[in-house]
C-alpha cells in the first residue's frame, strides 16, 4: 500500500523541517492584510505575518484554501498510484475539511475512492500529533481502515492548552472590549486558552506570565508523568525556538523528554495568539 498524506498549513508543519517517511503535500490557508493576499507559509512567512500584523491596527483575516487547491493536491498524488489520506483544521474552527471535500468531489469516481479527509477537531500541534502517528501506523503494516479508525479515536483526546502573554489581538478581534483590554492590561492578566474538538474556551487567567507559565509547567509534569515515553508537542509563538529554549528549557526540563517537537503558531492561530504565547499538546 502506497500512502501519501496532505496537511493544510494550519497544522504549523515546517515541510522543509519535516522528516516524515512518506511523502507529505501542505495546501495553504489565505491570508489577508487589507488588500494585500498571500498564501500563508508560501507568499508571507512567519516572521512576515508577526511584523505586520503587530503594525496593523486590524488583525488579519484567514481563510480556506480553495477546492481547485486541493483537487490538484489529490490528484498529483492519485496519479503517482498513492492512496492520500488529508488530515485538516477542525471544521469548527475553519471551512477548510468542507473546501477539501469539494475538492475530493471534483476527481473522477475511481480516483475519489483513493482519497481519505480527516476532520482532526484540531489545529496546529494537534494536528502533527496525528500526522505522525499515521505515519507510524503506515509504516507498520496497518490497513487504511485501521489507520483511519484510530486517528477518529485519537483525536477524541488531543487538546491544545494555550498561555497568552498579551489579550490585544483578542481586543482587535472583537472578542472582548477596549475597557475590558485595559482592566486585564492593568491587572497584568494572562488567560489560558484550550482548544478541544474545534471549540476554544477560556480554562484560567492568571496574574502575571509567571503564575501563569507555572501552571504551564505542571500541566506538562502531569501529561509526561502518565506518558513518558511520548513526544513533547511545545506550542509558541515566540521569534524563534533558540528564544524558547532559552526561556523556559530550565524550567520545563526539556532534557527529561525522548524527543520535543517545537511549534510555532503560523496565521491561523497565531491570528489570535498573538506573540510570546506558549502551550503544548495533551494526547494519549
């Protein structure tokens, strides 16, 4: 069996970083600045989107990539003779899994029987989770049917946990008011996000970064100590991972783990993030 597997770039996936032992295809979200489109990973990069967006005083907007985008991702697979199994952003969170539907609906009969959508109720991080554990699955011997069964049961369990360091884009987003923004900016408030089957909810706020990243520390102490053997997923959104490192690699006793895969938000969640947030990925 011949698989291949598509993202969309809201899984974060850095495919010039990535290491998988199958092939891998990233469809990009839109991104919009005013007038201004790009395609999100390909046009505009990480550090691009973050420069911009801190300057505007609109946040950007985001959207699916279109079917034609994925009906040629499929079908450049298709025709190579793989089976493609697409895992994409949670459908709560982005019309992205319905775009590649319809993309999947444009093959012909024969070749729509050879793709497979997965609708991951995630994004970003979460999404890796997935992905590598497919790849995992693939790699063993494990039938498309068994693979596609376990990650609909997987995904039942992954959860982001997210730690903002600052509530403006959440201002600029309309989601709170700019009397509410300065009460939290004065009390030095920082919320913790999660995100669990496409739904976002607010799980704490925190006086001060610090309160907050402990509590950070102890949500991964807790995840590492009934899984000790699993890949840390580190969210973030911070210039770089030396930065991270250097933040919190004490802290958070990167040395303990087998193996830390760091991710920093692109546009889709990093629309809302903002800078200098951290969080990681609970999963079993």
């Amino acid at each position: 069996m011949k698989l291949s597997f598509v993202v969309d770039s809201a899984s974060d996936i850095k495919i010039d970083q990535e290491k998988l032992e199958a092939p891998l295809t990233v469809v990009p979200l839109n991104v919009q600045f005013g007038d201004d489109h790009y395609l999100d990973g390909v046009t505009i990069t990480e550090d691009e989107f973050y420069n911009r967006m801190a300057r505007e005083p609109e946040l950007p907007k985001t959207s699916q990539p279109s079917p034609q985008s994925f009906f040629e991702a499929f079908q450049k697979e298709v025709e190579k003779g793989y089976h493609v199994i697409y895992i994409g952003i949670s459908d709560n969170l982005s019309g992205t899994v319905q775009s590649a539907t319809i993309g999947k609906g444009m093959l012909a009969d024969e070749e729509q029987a050879r793709v497979s959508i997965v609708n991951s109720g995630t994004a970003s991080g979460g999404m890796q989770v997935l992905l590598h554990a497919a790849v995992e699955m693939a790699n063993k011997g494990y039938t498309i049917s068994e693979i596609l069964e376990r990650l609909e049961d997987m995904k039942k369990d992954v959860t982001a946990y997210v730690l903002l360091e600052t509530i403006e884009n959440v201002k600029k987003g309309g989601r709170i008011s700019a009397v509410q923004s300065a009460i939290a900016g004065m009390l030095n408030i920082k919320p913790m996000l999660s995100i669990h089957d496409g739904i976002v909810e607010t799980i704490g706020k925190f006086r001060g970064s610090k309160k907050g990243v402990l509590k950070v520390k102890e949500m991964i102490d807790d995840w590492r100590s009934e899984n000790p053997d699993k890949t840390l997923y580190l969210l973030h959104s911070y210039p770089s991972v030396e930065r991270v490192k250097q933040e919190f690699e004490e802290l958070f006793s990167f040395s303990k783990f087998p193996e830390i895969n760091f991710t920093r938000f692109g546009s889709t969640i990093g629309t809302y993030a903002s800078e200098n947030a951290i969080g990681f990925i609970y999963y079993k």
